[in-house]
C-alpha cells in the first residue's frame, strides 16, 4: 500500500515533473490538478481519494478556404475519481462519469456522485465547472463570429521586390517603347478610321514638339560663361571703343 504523506514528502522536497515554480506560489501542470497549484492538498499523485472535472473533445482545425480557426468543441465535461482500490490498476486508476450538458443538473450529479469526500474536493469540483462551462460558452460565442488570420508582411522581402520590380521597368523601358509604338501607328495612319480628324496635323505638331525639345537640350549643353570671361569680354569691349 502506498503512504500519500510519503509520496508527497519525495514530490514537495525532492523533483516532480509536474512542478513549475515561480517567484509566489508554485503552480502543477498535471491534466488531473483541480486547483493547478502545488500543495499538499491538491495533488493528485499524493492523494489516493481524488477527483476533477475534465473537458475533452475540445479540438481545432484550419479552414484554408477562409483562413479561419474553427474550433470544434463539442463540450462533453467529465468528472474524474480516483480511489486507493484501484490503486493496484494503473489502466483503470481513473473512473469517468459524464456530467450532463445542463449546469444544475451536472452540478447535482457531483454533489451525488460526491456525497460522502471530503468537502474541500466537492467545493473545488464544482469551481471548476462553473469555469469550464464559462470556457465553452465563450469558445462557442467566439467560434460563430468570423476572424480573419492576422499575417505578418516580411519588411525585406516587399523592400527587395519593389527593387526588382523598379529594375525590371526600368530594363524593358515601357513608356518609351509604347510612345514609340503610338507614333509609328499614328504616322502609319493606323488611326485614321477610328477617328473623324485627319493625323497630319498632330504629326506636324508633334515633330516641332521633338525640335523645340531638342533646341532645348542643345541650349542646356552649351557652356554657361563664368564671371571671369564676362569681365574679359567687357575688357576687350571697352579696349575696342577706345
């Protein structure tokens, strides 16, 4: 027979897997822990009389049409009891009841199923119901409502391809290649049937564009005189009046 003081002189003092300390209280990550904390009376390895409320087919999945959790949660809630005559059966250490889906009536099925444990066990059971219950309500509320996937842009790779693509425009040269392709067809006369005007004007217009551009670009090219030959030319000028 094993000895729950015993058991928990070894868990408190010396390593349990379950444990996670903190700076105020330490906390139990077993399934079984009614309270989720690390004492003596919540322990569900150092206590051989022992029950909880457990929630089970609560699962989620991805639907990659909408990019949306969906979560399947059908809210079956359990209540777990343990007892020192199964102790010596590992696979059947356990025994599950199924609560009802109604409150008051899976509240009455504790208070039944618990009626001569220890009030401690009975009082925490039934905390833990009423947040599971809580819990389901919420995740349902939560699962009818539509929430979008939140995506993270990586800031590098929209940076590197907005260069390429500046790269990739600036190689083909499409607007000079569609100017061009527009004048050829306009002087073709590609465009006289579409409309009721006649081309040659805009031609004419648009070859004196290309010269008052040009005129303009030889104008920019030339030398600008500094400071130093204007006061020589006003030299030589002043020189040849003399």
């Amino acid at each position: 027979m094993q000895s729950d003081e015993v058991v928990w002189q070894i868990i408190n003092h010396a390593h349990c897997s379950y444990k996670s300390t903190s700076e105020k209280d330490n906390f139990c990550r077993n399934e079984y822990n009614v309270t989720g904390l690390c004492n003596r009376s919540s322990c569900p390895l150092a206590n051989s009389q022992y029950a909880t409320v457990l929630e089970e087919d609560g699962k989620m999945r991805v639907n990659d049409k909408l990019l949306i959790f969906v979560t399947l949660l059908k809210g079956k809630l359990y209540l777990a009891m343990k007892t020192a005559e199964r102790a010596h059966k590992p696979a059947s250490l356990w025994e599950r009841v199924l609560l009802s889906v109604d409150y008051a009536d899976a509240l009455e099925q504790i208070t039944c199923m618990l009626k001569h444990w220890p009030k401690f066990l009975v009082h925490k059971n039934k905390q833990r119901l009423t947040k599971l219950v809580q819990y389901l309500i919420r995740c349902r509320r939560l699962n009818k409502t539509i929430r979008p996937d939140i995506v993270t842009m990586p800031r590098r790779e929209t940076k590197r391809e907005v260069r390429k693509e500046a790269k990739a425009e600036k190689a083909a040269k499409i607007q000079t290649s569609i100017e061009k392709e527009l004048l050829e067809r306009l002087s073709n006369g590609t465009y006289n049937s579409a409309y009721k005007f006649s081309s040659a004007k805009y031609i004419q217009e648009l070859s004196d564009h290309h010269m008052v551009t040009r005129t303009n670009e030889v104008k920019k090219k030339r030398k600008v005189p500094t400071r130093m030959h204007r006061e020589l030319e006003f030299e030589i000028e002043e020189t040849n009046t003399k």
